[in-house]
C-alpha cells in the first residue's frame, strides 16, 4: 500500500507481515512461537523472536486460548530487547472471556521506532486460572512505515 502522507507530496509505504502464534503451554513467561510468516515484509524469526531491522514499526497481537471458566485471565505484552534484556513496551492485552468488564483488551500494540536492528517477542505476562488454560492459536500482524 502506497499512500500520500502530506500535501508535499511524500510518499509512505506500509509494509505488512502476518505470522501465525501457538504456545505449547501457557504459563506466566512463556514467549509464543511464530510461524508461516507471509506479505510484503519478510521478517526474521528465531525462537519466537523477531529480528526487525531500523526502521518504524506497529506490532499487534491476537493471541486466542480456550479458557476453564469465566474468571480466567490470560495477559500479553510485546516485548523489546533494548539494552540486553527483554523489557516490556506498548499497552498489555488481555483474552476476553465471556462475562468480562467492557473495555478490556483483546489485542497487544506496540510500536518501534529505531535507528538500528532490534528484537522483539511477545510473551504471556500473567495468566490466572482455575485450571490449565489452552493454547486455540491466533496471529500477529507487523507494520512498517517506509518513507519513498
């Protein structure tokens, strides 16, 4: 996609990359894993980390789980290593379970904006649940803005 971003005529292009999530089991730590990586953006991903060379990017997450009952409560986060850890960066999501608060979130956002390379991965930050939790699948939709 190709658009113009303001009347002095620059143009920005929007690069996409979809990549399918599973998580073998879900507890407070465990980072999703990523594959089938398609679109206009290739990325690269190892371990359920994402290598993103510079540039500005926004990171969604939709993970799904299939729950124990209503009182469950799944959170994730994208994380980025910044400085040799793994830290957490933009606004947390959590899994809507049926009887939930209005307003809650279902998707994690984040967004990068660096001068060089940077890995990212997204992890479950809190899980709470009368039993175990499975893992029902989900994507990842990765954006970045390309000046022309």
């Amino acid at each position: 996609m190709t658009y113009l971003k303001s009347p002095s005529s620059i143009l920005t292009e929007f690069r996409v990359a979809l990549a399918s999530l599973s998580l073998a089991t879900y507890s407070a730590g465990s980072t999703y894993s990523l594959t089938s990586a398609t679109g206009n953006l290739s990325l690269s991903i190892s371990s359920g980390v994402i290598t993103l060379p510079a540039g500005r990017y926004m990171l969604e997450a939709y993970p799904y789980v299939d729950v124990v009952d209503q009182n469950d409560e799944v959170t994730f986060v994208w994380q980025e290593n910044s400085s040799g850890s793994f830290s957490d960066i933009g606004l947390r999501g959590q899994v809507q379970v049926s009887g939930d608060s209005v307003g809650e979130r279902d998707v994690a956002l984040a967004t990068i904006d660096s001068e060089s390379s940077v890995d990212v991965k997204l992890i479950v930050k809190t899980l709470s649940s009368s039993g175990t939790p499975t893992d029902a699948g989900g994507c990842i939709v990765v954006w970045k803005e390309v000046i022309l």
